[in-house]
C-alpha cells in the first residue's frame, strides 16, 4: 500500500467539464446527494474545492454556504485548505467532492477539517473508485497520465479506516456509475455490480465521547445493620 502523502504535486481540475464525461460525474454525485441534503442541518456549509462548488447544494438545510479553495471564479474565500481561516468548531458541514485525490497530503486536509467541524458535525467525501473502469486507466500506459486517472484513488476501505481513526460514524457509502461514458452510468449492471462504480460517496458525523470520567456518587444511606439496637446490635 502506498503511503498517503506523497511530493508529487497533481494538478486539480477547476471544472467538472476538464474531465471526460465530468458532467455525467457531476449529475450521478448530485443524484447520490439529494436524499442527503436535507438531514444536514446547522448554520455553516463549507464546499472546498472547485469540483465542490459546483455540486447543486440548494436543498441543502443550511442556508449559509461558502466556497473554500486556494484558486477560482466561485470562491468565496480563498484559502488554503490545510490551513482553514475558520474557528475551531465552527462549522457544521464539510463537503468535499474529489478533494482528497488531489492532495498531497490527504491526512493533514482531514484533520484541518476535524478541526473546525462541531461535535456531531458532517463530512461528505467523494472520491474515484479504483476498482473500476477508471481505475482501470491507470495501469495503461497511454492514458494513465491523463484526467481523471491521473488523480489519486483511495479504496473506501481505506477511507473509512482514516474517518476511524477520528471517530466519525458512516451515516452511508455507496458507489456508482459503473459506466462513466453513460449518463445513468447504466443502470442494470450499477444495481446488480455498485462495487464496481467509478465515483464513491461517504457521509460521515463527526463523535466525540467525553474523558473526563465521573465519580460515581454513592448513597448516604448507611448499611441497615447499623440499625440494630439493644442486644442484637452488642451481638
């Protein structure tokens, strides 16, 4: 298994429209979000990323919703995201849409966002499926140096491992569009063979257990044997 971070820097579409057939990807990781949306409730939503920006979001509870990205048209804020200009526990929501198969240190964009996530908080990743077709690509020489094969490809195991280790619970994943040249992904072979699909979904809650441990309080009664009197109690 390679090792999360790497130095090798890997150029980050701004648009769905640089990949082939990205807006099919965009259309099925709208699709996959829709039931989503309106669970999500708080105040801040955080889309970082260019592929963030331009997912649909307006079912979406929160109301408040800022783009977060270190370049772009959409963005709101332009910051780096391993170092977020935002509180500790001030946001309610993070969506991130491919953002991790960019980075060169997908640990460290994790952890900034562990940070400003509130207790109870959501995490939504996406990511490209690497037993898939587009998977499939980077083991051609040809096209293994193009989009989106050029992108780094966690297995969700892998992810779930990492959300673990910060405590989040899986609220759902899935993957989908098996077919990345149709529009539906092709819908047969994704319900019978979802393992195989080209994008995955992972919506994650942040827990945090308490530390601090209690001291159980005991009962002021006194034993019952203290009770006795007279000759029982000289006994």
């Amino acid at each position: 298994m390679r090792p999360a971070h790497t130095s090798e820097q890997i150029q980050s579409p701004v648009s769905w429209a640089e990949l082939p057939w990205g807006a099919y990807y965009r259309d099925a990781l709208e699709r996959q979000m829709q039931p989503w949306w309106s669970k999500i409730f708080g105040f801040h939503l955080l889309k970082i990323g260019c592929l963030s920006t331009e997912i649909a979001s307006e079912k979406c509870a929160i109301a408040h919703q800022v783009n977060v990205g270190k370049a772009g048209q959409n963005m709101h804020v332009v910051a780096n995201p391993y170092q977020l200009p935002f509180a500790a526990k001030s946001v309610d929501a993070c969506f991130l849409a491919h953002e991790l198969a960019y980075s060169i240190d997908p640990h460290s964009i994790l952890r900034e966002i562990d940070r400003v996530l509130i207790d109870d908080g959501w995490m939504i990743i996406s990511n490209f499926n690497p037993v898939s077709l587009v998977g499939l690509g980077k083991l051609l020489p040809v096209i293994r140096h193009r989009q989106p094969h050029i992108s780094r490809m966690f297995t969700q195991i892998r992810l779930l491992d990492w959300l673990s280790v910060l405590n989040y619970e899986v609220m759902h994943q899935s993957c989908f569009q098996v077919l990345p040249w149709h529009k539906y992904g092709g819908r047969f072979i994704s319900t019978h063979l979802p393992s195989l699909g080209c994008l995955s979904l992972i919506v994650a809650r942040k827990r945090t257990l308490p530390l601090t441990c209690r001291q159980i309080k005991m009962g002021t009664k006194n034993p019952l044997l203290n009770r006795t009197v007279g000759a029982v109690r000289n006994y």
